[in-house]
C-alpha cells in the first residue's frame, strides 16, 4: 500500500509512468488501471475499481440535470397558493384590472392623481363602512407632501417633489393604539408601462388585506399603516414625504415593502434590517412557503444592480427595520408595456502540517490557475462573440448560453486536471481524488471564514458546502478504500451533496434570473457578453468544485472532452451565424428591445443671457449593448451618421437627461435625428430672481421653475468654482462621478411654482479654456402624458419600429444658462 501522501514528483519525458520503481518495468497495464504502483510481484490489497468515462460523464450530468429540474418543480409548487376563506385572491385581481385598466399612471398625470386615486379612495371608503361596526376602526389621510433629499443611487444626485400623493389608511383597534405597522406599495408607474407587478398587483393585496383584517372579529393587538404610494417611480420620493412629515410616522415600528423586479412568479424577500431578527422571525412563522435568500439582500445592496425601492427611504430616513418583498420572475417585461394583468397567475396572488501541506498547496494552486485560465479563455470567446457584432444572443435564448459559454468553461477545466494528472508521476489516482477533494474543502472553507470575517450573512452558502460534503465523506471513506471509486460509491457520494447542490443551484437560478434581464436595460457601456460568460463560467467552477477530483478517478477524459468541443465549435458557428436573435415580439414571452425616443428642442445661452444657439430632433436613446445595429435596417434614418457627441462644456453633455443614469449609456452612444420644433402647451417659466454677494466670499443665486410635472436640473460649476451649500435636502450640495449636480423634480396637481438657491464659490481666475462664467445651469422638461407628449415626427416614427422593440417616447425641452 502506498503511504497518503500527494504530489510526489512530475515525470520526466520518456519516463513510463507507473512501475519505474521496481527497476523491471514490469507494473506495466495494472498499475496504470488500478494506481498501485509497488512490486509487481506483490498483490495488491486493494482493488480500485476506476470509473469509466461514460459513467461518470452520465452520473454527474444526470445529477446536475435532476437537481435543476427540482429547482424548477419546487419554484412552481411554491408559486401556487390556496383560498385560505379569508383572503380573497379574486377579489384582488378585480382590483389590479381595474387599476390597470386606466393605462401607465405617471406621477402628475390625471390617471395617477386622479383616476387611481379616487378608484382606491372608493374601495377604501366601502371597505370603512363594512366594518364600522365591527372592533377595528378604519381612519384614511391623503397626503401630498413637498420636500427634497439627497441619494447616492445612479452615482448620486437630489430630489426635489413637489404635492405628490400618498393615500394613508391605519387600521387599528377602536380603542386606540399605540405601535403602527407599515405596509407599503405604490401605485404610480412610469410612462409607457401599465405596471400590473410593478406595483399594482401589490395595491390590490394591500387591499384584500385590509378588507380581510377588519372583518376579523377578534381586534388587532396593535395598528397596521396601509401607504398606497404615488410617486414611487420618480425615485421613491412618496416614501420620503410619509416617513420625514406624516404625524403617524412616529408611530410605526417595522415595515413592509412590496415591490417588483420582474413580472409574476414567486414573491421573494431580498432585503431585510436594520437588525431586529424578530421581523424575519415572523415572517417564517406566518408566511406559508417561506421565501427568501440572504444572498439575493448582500448583492441588491453591493450597488451592482441598478435599481432601488422604498425600503431604502424608510431604512435610512426613517430608521425602522423591515422586509422587503418582490417578485423577481420575467425581469424581461418590467418596465415595459408587457407588464399586464394577465401575467400574473391569481395564484401567485394568493402565494404572496509537513509534505502534505505542500502538495496541498501545490494542488490547491492547479486549481485556482485553471479557474483563471478558464475564465480568461471563456472572456476571449465573449470578446469574439461582441466583435461579431452577436451580442445578447441568449437574451431570448437563455440556454444557448450556457451551452457555449458552459461547453467552453467545463471542457477547459477537464482539460487543464487531465493534463495535471498525467504530469503526476508515482501516485495513485486514488491519492489524487483524495488531494483535490481537499483542494475544493480548503477553498471553500476559505470563502467561509473570508465572508464570516466580513459579516456577511451569506457565509451559511459556504458552510453547507463545506459540512455536507466533509460528512459525506467522513461516512464514506470505508468504501472508498477497500472499492475505490465504484458505481455504489459514487451514487451515495452524489446523494450526499444533493442537498447543498440543490439549495445553490437554486441561487445561481436567482442570479441568472435577476441579471439576464438587467442586461436589457444597463446601457451601451457595459458589454452583456462579459457579464454572461463571468456568470456562466463562475457557476461551473462552483457546482465543479466537489466533482475536480473525479478527473483523476476516471480512465480517460477523451470522449468527454470531444463532446463539449463539438458543442462548444456547432455553438460558436450557429451564434456567428446569428441564428439566435436576441429579441422576441411574442406576446406569450417578449423579450423586448428597450429604446427611448424623446423629440426635443435645445436652447443654449450665452453669459448675456442671449440665445447662442437653437435646435431640435429626436434624441434616441439605446439601453442596452447592441445599440442600434438592429434598428438600422428595419429603420435606416437611424444609423452611425446621426451619432452623438458629448459635449463637455455643457451639463450632462447637452442632452435631456430624465435620471443620472449618463454613466449607463455615454452620449457617443446615442443618436440625434433632426426634427421640427417642438412646442408645448404648457412651456416651462425658468427664472434667475436674485444674484448677491455675501459677506463670507460666496455668490448666492435665486431661482424660480414653473412648469410640466417632470424635470430636470443640471448644475455644473466651471473649472476652479465650487458649489458650497442650497436650499434643497439636507444642504449639502450630491454631485455625480463627472462632477455634476443633477435634480430631479416631480409634483402632483396644482403645484406652486419652484424655487431654490444655491451658493457658489467663484473660481480665484478663469479658464480660458473653459466655458465663459463661473456655472452653466440646465432645466430640462419632460412631458410624459397629455396632448404634449406626442408629436407627428413622434408617432410616424414609432410605427416603424418592429413588434420586438420597445419604444418609450415622450417630448421634452432643453435649457442651458451661463453665469
């Protein structure tokens, strides 16, 4: 028997590989089969039983392949709901198509302050008088509340609302009570989109649960805050208004957030805090299916998705823990006009030491090298891909994907351990299955105590896969030893890992599912394909890492290694081909190109306050990678000879930016068509009121706005000039990574006119290069509803566009000011 031990020596060329000991060279076949490699003469006490390719090949495809169909299966079982005789699923979706039915509901728009308003108002009332004699009292405040704060979000910028609305509703005994609990969603929409899942679906449960809580004959034991929030979508500026002036905010003690990042399916919690256990605590205990993953809270939280919801506002200005809700489903359609009633299930209503160090180490460094190299390789194909101009090819053919970026990334791996394995030289498979078993336990217990160490809750991924397989195992060393790597052990090998594999690739589901869509809508500077391969390649090195060592168990890799190079070479033909087109019209599953349209007129002025230059056109914007290259033919006007420029001496390039969002899609990257002047109904009134010195050296300038009930204000200070202080938020000037200042303003009905100031510290002498003054100031309008939104230009050319495209439009204005 040979001594446990590793990596002994690499064999020199020309060496035989087994048997160079025993000085007759007589080991020869057997010891090439069975990794015995001490006197020929001597019989071996054990017999391994080395699996063959095709076995293992089918084994760990069949597991892989079983434990995905189970996520899939448990996904929908936890999506069904029953009737509980209580909660009405029902009559809750009567609510959602009739708050649907009124069309997309924008903030300032008749829809969202009016129609909505009053339809929930309505339901409200009659679920009031319902219960009025019942043990609970049911008291409703329409709140339109003004105000302004400063966020980080999209590189940071300040919001500024203006009488948007909330409709509170507080439930609580007759009798009073003393703590509220909050349950929020919100009701407005951006335009173009009738948003049934984002967040109307929401609005008609928060509904059905108040009529189900005050019909119970037993009272509360303390209130409950039903926010139906209307201006959500503007950067979750009702939220702000509820929890910084509403009387009863100082009596809520947790909260709820019911929100969307997809279209149906399954509710998920990806947020909780601040601390307080208890709220998750309870919510195991009274939801039904419990649902949720602290990973999916740790990576919405890292920034790296571009998106945010209520529950930030009440954490960070309010201070009170809470759960935040979504569904994640079909992110394909969010924000789009596909977000209907229709596609969401009334069930998913319902649901709501020495030598051996050293081989350690050495073995532990194969295979991090082959991850990197792996990885590198698979980049190298997206790269290829991108420059063949197929990007998002698995954005409506999600599997293509993996299989070419997957075919590439497993048979890599295979192939760098296959080619260690013969580099091997005096060592038994059997002790090499050993060492890589514990190269994949030591890494893993590596990203434990790393994440531990950073108190990230997501810690408990690694500690399953390091208790589970080290059990397993510990249990199953007998049979390895006196078997080797029989059919028997395998199976009860494979059974061991089945729930830690399962449970993570139930998170890898999540990832894909949340960043698939996310590469529809994150701009023309982020390449899809890098981002795909990296996920791709990083869940074959993660679901591989237990399954390494059955490399240097099985006889050959040749047939297994042919496989996936035959794959990955049809993939890569048929993707060069462009056989798999990125984007689907079908009603049944859209998977819609995002592109905004916005017919403009930009005015510039001079620091005389004389117009310098005058334009108009349709200002196109792509959001996502493939731009407009799929556009062009179907639409020939648009195409690389109308492409955009930033221009730096202007804030934010000179182009209406409705969000900050310019670091998502660079100018260069947009197009301007020219078209007629554009001439709204309603103009916006921007006005300098008073320009004055200060005693402490600073310029102080007064500002009033009036206009539609979306724009946007651009600050940008000249070289050597700085902003000190204004009137908005807590003060403190947020400016972006290019060293603007972007402001977003909404307002509800009959709104005052805005004013502001800010003060300025003038630069100590001028640029001569630069742009003449000390600030260049921009408001843009933005007209999202009404007769001003559509123009002629507009709605010819939304026509032209083809059923897989989704064209969100809009008219706006332009006006920059020197000082």
């Amino acid at each position: 028997m040979e001594s446990d031990t590793a990596v002994r020596r690499i064999k020199p060329p020309g060496t035989p590989r087994y048997g160079a000991e025993d000085g007759d060279g007589a080991c020869g076949r057997n010891c090439g089969d069975n990794g015995y490699s001490g006197d020929p003469k001597r019989k071996p006490e054990v017999r391994l039983l080395l699996l063959r390719e095709g076995l293992a090949a089918a084994l760990l495809s069949g597991f892989v392949l079983l434990l995905w169909g189970l996520v899939h299966l448990s996904l929908q079982q936890l999506v069904i709901g029953k009737p509980s005789g209580e909660f009405n699923a029902e009559r809750a979706r009567r609510h959602l198509e009739q708050i649907t039915g009124v069309g997309p509901r924008p903030v300032g728009s008749q829809e969202n302050e009016v129609l909505t308003v009053g339809y929930l108002l309505e339901q409200i009332e009659d679920i009031r008088a319902r219960t009025a004699a019942g043990p609970h009292q049911v008291t409703v405040d329409v709140q339109r509340p003004t105000g302004s704060f400063s966020i980080d979000f999209l590189g940071g910028f300040t919001s500024f609302y203006d009488r948007v609305t909330n409709i509170a509703v507080k439930l609580e005994p007759k009798r009073g009570a003393q703590h509220l609990m909050l349950a929020n969603c919100h009701f407005d929409t951006v335009a173009n989109s009738p948003g049934a899942s984002d967040d109307a679906v929401s609005c008609a449960v928060m509904l059905e649960v108040l009529h189900s809580l005050a019909n119970q004959s037993t009272p509360l034991h303390h209130g409950v805050v039903f926010l139906f929030n209307g201006a959500e979508e503007n950067v979750l500026q009702a939220s702000h208004g509820f929890i910084t002036q509403h009387p009863w905010a100082k009596q809520v003690r947790a909260f709820i957030n019911l929100e969307a990042a997809g279209v149906g399916g399954k509710e998920v919690v990806f947020q909780t805090g601040p601390e307080n256990p208890w709220l998750v605590q309870a919510y195991v205990h009274a939801a039904k299916h419990p649902f949720a993953s602290v990973v999916g809270q740790e990576v919405f939280q890292s920034g790296v998705i571009p998106s945010d919801t209520d529950f930030r506002i009440y954490r960070d200005f309010g201070n009170i823990p809470g759960i935040d809700l979504a569904f994640i489903e079909n992110g394909f359609i969010y924000h789009t006009k596909y977000d209907t009633a229709n596609r969401i299930l009334t069930d998913s209503i319902q649901r709501a030491g020495g030598r051996y160090v050293r081989d350690l180490a050495c073995a532990t460094g194969v295979a991090v090298l082959g991850w990197f190299v792996t990885l590198l390789l698979v980049l190298i194909v997206a790269l290829l891909i991108t420059l063949l101009g197929r990007s998002m090819f698995w954005y409506t053919h999600f599997y293509a994907a993996i299989c070419l970026y997957g075919a590439a990334a497993t048979g890599k791996m295979i192939l760098i351990h296959t080619l260690a394995k013969n580099l091997y030289y005096g060592v038994s498979f059997q002790i090499l299955g050993d060492l890589y078993f514990d190269v994949s336990l030591l890494l893993w217990c590596c990203s434990l105590v790393w994440l531990t160490q950073r108190g990230l809750c997501s810690a408990y991924v690694p500690m399953l896969m390091v208790a589970f397989p080290l059990v397993t195992r510990l249990l199953l060393t007998t049979e390895f030893k006196h078997r080797g790597a029989s059919l028997k052990y395998s199976g009860l090998y494979l059974l061991g890992l089945a729930l830690p594999y399962l449970h993570f690739m139930f998170l890898i589901w999540v990832v894909f599912e949340i960043f698939t869509p996310i590469m529809g809508r994150s701009g023309t500077e982020i390449p899809p394909e890098v981002v795909m391969a990296s996920l791709v390649t990083l869940a074959i090195v993660f679901l591989s890492s237990y399954f390494l060592h059955f490399v240097y168990l099985v006889r050959s890799t040749k047939w297994i290694l042919a496989a996936l190079g035959s794959l990955f070479v049809v993939m890569f033909l048929l993707v060069s081909a462009g056989l798999f087109f990125p984007y689907s019209g079908n009603p049944n599953s859209p998977r819609p190109k995002r592109i905004f349209l916005q017919h403009t007129t930009r005015t510039f002025h001079n620091l005389q306050g004389q117009v310098e230059s005058r334009d108009s056109g349709i200002w196109i914007n792509s959001f996502d990678f493939t731009a407009v290259q799929h556009i062009t033919p179907q639409i020939p006007e648009i195409n690389d000879s109308i492409r955009t420029r930033c221009r730096e001496d202007r804030p934010f390039c000179g182009y209406p930016w409705f969000l900050p969002v310019k670091f998502l899609s660079r100018s260069e990257k947009n197009w301007y068509l020219p078209a007629p002047e554009v001439s709204p109904g309603s103009p916006v009134d921007f006005s300098l009121m008073s320009k004055e010195e200060t005693s402490w050296g600073t310029v102080k300038m007064t500002f009033s706005v009036k206009g539609p009930s979306h724009m946007s204000l651009y600050l940008m200070p000249h070289r050597g000039a700085s902003l000190s202080t204004w009137s908005l938020g807590d003060g403190t000037p947020q400016f972006d990574l290019n060293g603007e200042y972007f402001v977003f303003y909404s307002h509800g009905l009959d709104a005052a006119k805005w004013t502001f100031w800010f003060e300025i510290q003038p630069p100590t002498e001028p640029d001569p290069a630069g742009p003449e003054g000390m600030i260049s100031v921009a408001i843009s309008t933005h007209y999202f509803f009404g007769e001003d939104r559509r123009t002629a230009q507009l709605e010819e050319m939304l026509r032209k566009f083809p059923i897989w495209a989704f064209p969100s439009s809009w008219v706006s204005t332009y006006d920059m000011y020197r000082y």
